[in-house]
C-alpha cells in the first residue's frame, strides 16, 4: 500500500494506455502468413446494396497501411470514407450517396495488414451492387515502357465512357492500379463502349500532366462485350502543350531564340544571308543564331519548327546582334566512338562541336598506324549533319597496311653519341603507333576559332575480336527498324527494313534488340499524338526463353538468327 500510494497518478494513467494500445507480440517464429477473410458484410457480389457501412473480419488482429492511397472503389466515390479497424475488423463508412443500379468495386490492395509482421491481406475485393445484378465484364493487360522492356507498376489505369474526355483535363470515374509486373485489371464493369488509357500518376490527381507524367491510351474505343483481356498499353512522357515563340534576343555573340517546349527539328531561313548557322543552346528548347550578317540593322529570320508530337510553329523573327564587344565562347571538339576493323581496313567515328563548324582543314586528320604508315582523310570520307555541329567519319583503305613486317634478325644496335662532354646514352625515338591524330585547326569554327590538337590511340579491331548478331524479322508491315542496342538502351547500330538484318563487327557486350514498327516510314519511331487518337509506333523486344531481352555476345561468336515476330 505504501508503494502504491507513493507512485504518481499519471503512472497510472500510462499503464491503463499501454494495457489498451495493440502491439506486435514478442518472441516465436517470425509470421509469414498474410490475414484471411473470414466474413464479409455485404457479402461479394451482394445485390440491392442500400446501406453505407462495409465490415470485415479477419482472422487475427490488423493495421491499416495508408488506406486513402491504398483503397481504390470503381466507380470513383473521391475518398469519400472513413474507415478504421479495431482489433481483427475492419469498419469502412461511406459518406456519399451511391448511384442507383450500379456495380462498385472495393479493392483494398495492401491497405490491410496483420499486427505482427505486417504481412499484407492478399486479394481482398469486394464486389457489390445496388442494383438486381452484378456486372461481370473484365478488361485487363499490361502497362509498360516502349522504348525500355519494362513493366510499369503503380500506373493509373482508367475508364472513359464518353468520347469527348481530355486525360489532361478530366478525371475518370473507373480506375485501377498496375501491380509489381505492369499487370492490372478492371473489374465488374457493365457492357457498353469505353476509352482506355493509363498514367503514371505522380501527383495522384487522375490527370495527366504531360511535362512530368508518362501517359498512354487507346486510340479506338472498346466495344465491351465480352472480356477483354490483352489491351496492353505503352506510356511515356510526351508533352502535349501549344508549341510558340516565348523569348527572343542577343546574348553573348548570338542571337537566341527561345520556344515553349523542346524540339525535334527546325530550319531558319533569310533572305540576307545564304548561309545561316545555328545549334540548339542549352536544351532544344532554345537556338542559337550566330551573325553571319553583313548589315548591323534587324534581320528578319524565318523560323519552322516542329515537336515530337509534329506540332508545327512557322513565325518571323527579327534578329539583331549585340554592338559591343564581347568574346566569344570557347571553341571545343570530341571524339566519339572512334573504331578500326582490321579485317575491312575501315576507320568510322563521329566529332561533335561545341558551335557550328565552318571548315575542315583535312590534311591535319591523320591515322598513323606507324611511321612510315598513314592514312590520310578527303572531303569524301566526312560527313557533315545538316546544323554543322556533328561530323561523321568513315574511311576504307588498304587492310594491308596493318599487317606488321617480320622483324629484321641481327640489326646493329645503334652506337651512342659522342659529344664534348663525352659519351650519351642513345636517346630512344618515340614510337608512333595506331595514332588517331588531330592537329591544331583540324576545325574551325564559324566564329573563326580553331580546334586544339588531340590524339587517341586505335588498336585496330580483329575479326576474331568482333561477333555477330543476326535476326529474322516475320511482319507483313512494308516498313520496319531494327535496331542494335547496348544494355543501356543506347541506340548502337540500325537497318531498315530488312527481314534478315545483319549485325556485324560488334564488340562483346551485353545487347538487346528491338524492333520498330515504322507506319509512317519517316525512318524513326514515332510517339503518337492524344489530340489526333494516334497511338505510338508498336516497339518489340527479342525475349529469350526466359523472358530477358539481353544478349550476352562474346568474341568471335555468332549468335542467331533470333526470331521476331509482329
């Protein structure tokens, strides 16, 4: 007793709580098995439903796990629910009125998990209707990203049932969510014609926002009559707002233009200058326009553009450089992918600038296999791309350069030097050997600034070195690519429309393959357009028999021909 009355009255207060607070059990074998269902009111598939209390009783003590993101109800009732759970069940109130006659689905996902290992209840749906019947039609299939052999978990996938919808402005009243593998699945839907489409719902608002959000859909309606279970969809992120003219002025030594989104091709034309030179500036939202002027007064530049979704912009813009004196930005130039295969004699590599290039000076690029060996470049083994900013490079000669001569036996070592100081050590010559070599002012750009020198070393490339990667491709589409990637999704090598397209001289390393269906035969994948109901070009990946797009080539392999089939 005299304990007791010496401890203080919230002690007490704390132990009342502790004995009313659920907490995990300690001690045993861990628990691995998820909560079962043992009763359901309404029960599933439960009909003339007129009442706004859900329960549910499992078969051990819960916890809820974010349930407003966790629940999905179709049709959508906005989160309009309480719900709470007090040892093994789980009390859900409505607070709206549900449509008369309609099916509604509640999909509790992960939101329910037991106490002690938070292991989540597996499949619990339930079904019910307020009408006589229950509807029962499925459309289901896969979310996935197109130019990546991924699936895409968490998306949104959502029902429309009229034709006049904007995904971008318009929130669905039937929606589900895609699971670990892409998959997803609407249920207990009525038959009737619905448009389909799908968003990474970042912002979990129901609308996709194309400057952040990845988003597809289904260009044609489904007629739903019976269940539909393959309506994959690919998503990605395309951004749909008005292309236009936000910003135009000088900076620096170039005039810059400045549009509302990126793009995918432009042209300037004037009627001042024959030659205009430009370049994307710090994103392909911007360009840059470099004077080539004579005149110091506005220059009226004609601009035509387009996006990826072909949103054109064709507008006249009035140019006019800075007068004071400014220096210009520094000149620079890399390499990429330089290669030599020694079987062909072939040398191909590609040079990216920092500005527009006006002129090569061709007798300052040189490949020195070794001293007395060179092989020299012409204005017929560059290309140039059309804004001058790249070049590429691709010269055959004589493979029999690089064939090494057989030693000379018993050459005399050279003697040393003798100088007044006396005897030096002979001084060894720098050996030249598989030099790629370009020299100063190699390139010059159209600010008159010349390239510093650089060099690299090129082993030429043996075909045992090298494998080879064929594939069959089984389409009746007139139009295909097939195209050679690394393990990054970095595009390495292309063919156009060819069944039986041939990858050759191809270094060990992981690849995949993939193949474009080209409709428009535009030469490159095209992404679709919302506004228009044009859906993306299909994209296929070669999956070995266990599903994985990789291809693990090693030297002197030759793998294939790998089967694709659309």
């Amino acid at each position: 007793m005299i304990l007791r009355k010496a401890l203080p009255w919230f002690v007490y207060s704390l132990f009342i709580l502790s004995c009313a607070r659920q907490t995990a059990p300690t001690g045993g074998p861990k628990d691995t098995i998820p909560p079962v269902l043992v009763k359901a009111v309404p029960y599933i598939n439960q009909t003339n439903f007129k009442d706004k209390e859900l329960t549910l009783t499992f078969d051990e003590a819960l916890l809820l796990n974010n349930p407003k993101e966790q629940i999905i109800v179709t049709p959508d009732i906005q989160k309009k629910y309480d719900i709470n759970v007090k040892k093994n069940v789980v009390h859900m109130t409505l607070d709206t009125e549900l449509k008369d006659s309609t099916t509604y689905t509640f999909n509790f996902r992960d939101a329910i998990q037991d106490i002690t290992e938070k292991n989540p209840a597996k499949n619990i749906k339930l079904a019910i209707s307020t009408g006589p019947y229950v509807d029962s039609l499925i459309i289901q299939g896969l979310i996935y990203d197109p130019l990546r052999p991924v699936p895409v978990k968490e998306a949104t996938v959502a029902l429309f049932e009229s034709d006049t919808f904007n995904i971008f402005q318009h929130t669905p009243a039937y929606i589900t969510k895609t699971n670990e593998t892409g998959l997803y699945a609407l249920e207990n839907l009525k038959p009737g014609t619905y448009y389909v489409f799908a968003i990474d719902d970042r912002n979990r608002n129901l609308i996709a926002d194309s400057k952040t959000e990845q988003y597809g859909f289904i260009g044609t309606p489904i007629e739903l009559k019976r269940n539909q279970k393959q309506i994959d969809i690919p998503i990605i992120k395309l951004d749909t707002r008005q292309l236009k003219l936000t910003n135009s002025r000088p900076y620096n030594t170039y005039f810059n233009i400045k549009l509302s989104k990126n793009l995918a091709t432009y042209k300037l034309t004037s009627d001042s200058s024959e030659w205009l030179f430009s370049a994307f500036g710090e994103d392909p939202a911007n360009i840059r326009v470099y004077n080539t002027f004579d005149n110091t007064d506005s220059t009226a530049i004609r601009l035509t553009a387009r996006d990826s979704i072909y949103n054109r912009i064709d507008t006249v813009i009035y140019a006019k450089f800075t007068d004071r004196e400014v220096k210009p930005e520094a000149f620079s130039s890399k390499t990429d992918g330089f290669k030599v295969f020694a079987r062909k004699g072939f040398i191909t590599g590609q040079v990216q600038f920092s500005k527009p290039l006006l002129e090569i000076n061709y007798d300052s690029i040189l490949y020195q296999i070794d001293s007395a060996k060179v092989v020299t470049f012409s204005k017929g083994d560059i290309q140039w791309d059309s804004l001058h900013n790249r070049i590429t490079i691709q010269k055959t000669f004589d493979a029999k350069l690089l064939i090494e001569p057989e030693p000379v036996k018993d050459t005399p070592k050279p003697k040393p030097v003798t100088t007044e100081k006396g005897q030096s050590k002979q001084q060894p010559k720098k050996v030249i050997k598989n030099r790629f070599y370009l020299g100063n002012a190699a390139f010059i750009s159209i600010e008159r600034d010349s390239s510093k020198a650089s060099e690299e070393t090129l082993r030429p490339i043996t075909l045992e070195e090298t494998g080879v990667i064929s594939t069959q491709i089984q389409t009746k589409e007139a139009h295909f690519i097939v195209q050679l990637l690394d393990k990054s999704n970095n595009v390495v090598k292309v063919i156009h429309d060819k069944k039986n397209a041939v990858f050759e001289d191809v270094i060990p390393a992981e690849y995949q393959i993939r193949l474009i269906i080209d409709y428009d035969g535009n030469g490159e994948w095209s992404p679709g357009n919302f506004f228009r109901k044009v859906e993306p070009e299909p994209t296929i990946y070669y999956l070995n028999e266990k599903d994985n797009p990789i291809i693990n080539l090693k030297a002197n392999w030759e793998i294939g021909p790998l089967l694709i089939t659309y």
